[in-house]
C-alpha cells in the first residue's frame, strides 16, 4: 500500500495505483473513497480498504496485464486491468467491493433505490 513516501510501486485504492513511478487509474469500475469526499463515512472507508487489499492481493498472487486507454483530466494514465486474464474490475464489482463505472450506483453512499 502506498504511504507517504515517494511512490513507485504501491496501490493507492481498488482503483488507482503506481507501477515502475508511473501513476494508474483503471477503467471500468469505481471502488470506495478511503480517506476523502466519503459519502457513506467510515462504512465506505472499510469497504474502501477492502477494495485495495484485494486489488493488492491481485497484484501479488495473479498474471497483471494492463491495456493503456490514454489519460484523465488529473494526468493519470487510464488502464484496463487484467488479472490471469479476467478483467479487474468484473472481479471487484463481482465481490461487492466496487461498482460499474460510470453507470454504476455508489451503493456506499446508501443512494441506490
């Protein structure tokens, strides 16, 4: 997990993480804020936590392959995340630690009917 020192090769959140000092945002899915704009406070930040430990554990235990999608508006360079080949984010959404994006219900926020 990233911490405040320079950041080379750590995950950030379930959806955001450095490889080799360059700065990844994955495409596809939205997990929980783990420390700021919380919508659903401290609930939203364990499932925050729980999204980047798995992401984390992905990363450690699984084939990583990333599919370069350009760049967002903050200069982060915008991937889809494979793990042995199933794609990351069906993973997350699939185990309830994230959500489709960007048609996806922030279920954390409890906004979802």
């Amino acid at each position: 997990m990233c911490g405040s020192g320079p950041r080379v090769n750590c995950i950030v959140d379930g959806d955001t993480f450095w490889l080799n000092g360059e700065k990844f945002r994955a495409v596809g899915y939205d997990t929980p804020e783990t420390t700021t704009n919380l919508c659903g406070g401290n609930a939203e930040r364990q499932l925050g936590q729980q999204a980047s430990r798995r992401l984390m554990q992905l990363f450690n235990e699984t084939q990583i392959t990333l599919l370069r999608q350009g760049e967002d508006r903050y200069g982060r360079t915008l991937v889809v995340v494979r793990s042995d080949g199933v794609n990351v984010g069906d993973i997350l959404i699939g185990e309830g630690l994230a959500r489709s994006w960007p048609d996806g219900c922030e279920f954390w926020c409890g906004a979802c009917q």
